[in-house]
C-alpha cells in the first residue's frame, strides 16, 4: 500500500501522553474495517443500524478505506486509562 503514507497515518494516532503507535494504529484501522464491513452486510439485508463508510474511496477493500479515513482525520485514536 503506497497512499496514505503511514507517517501520515501515524500523526492521528498519538496523543498528549502517548507517542504515535503502530499497534494502536492497526487496532483502529481493523475495528473500522470490521464497522464497514458490517454496514455492506446490513445493505442486503434492509437494516441500517451501523456506521457507514466516512470517506469515498475507490477501493473495495474495508482496511483501505478505514486507512483512508484516518489519514483524512475522520476517525481518531483515544485512550482512556
């Protein structure tokens, strides 16, 4: 995968306390993906209840456009102790 580029991708995921984390990146990326997928299923089967992709992307893949989303600063990381 060449865009987003993963230092960008790694700016939205760091916070006053913690520095930029890959692995807090892939977690979000994949439970994102996880959400779209979700939503498409749902699109088959007349129900609505999740959330539907923020971004539009011309890839059919679900990590790329949850990847997509974070670069353009849809979703972001947050961590509650």
């Amino acid at each position: 995968m060449i865009e987003p580029r993963i230092d960008q991708l790694l700016s939205h995921t760091s916070t006053d306390i913690d520095p930029p984390s890959r692995y807090a990146l892939v977690i979000m990326a994949a439970k994102r993906a996880r959400q779209i997928n979700n939503y498409h299923h749902q699109l088959g089967e007349g129900t609505f209840d999740e959330f539907p992709p923020l971004v539009e992307s011309r890839s059919k893949n679900y990590l790329t456009m949850s990847l997509e989303e974070v670069a353009e600063g849809k979703i972001k990381y947050s961590y509650k102790a």
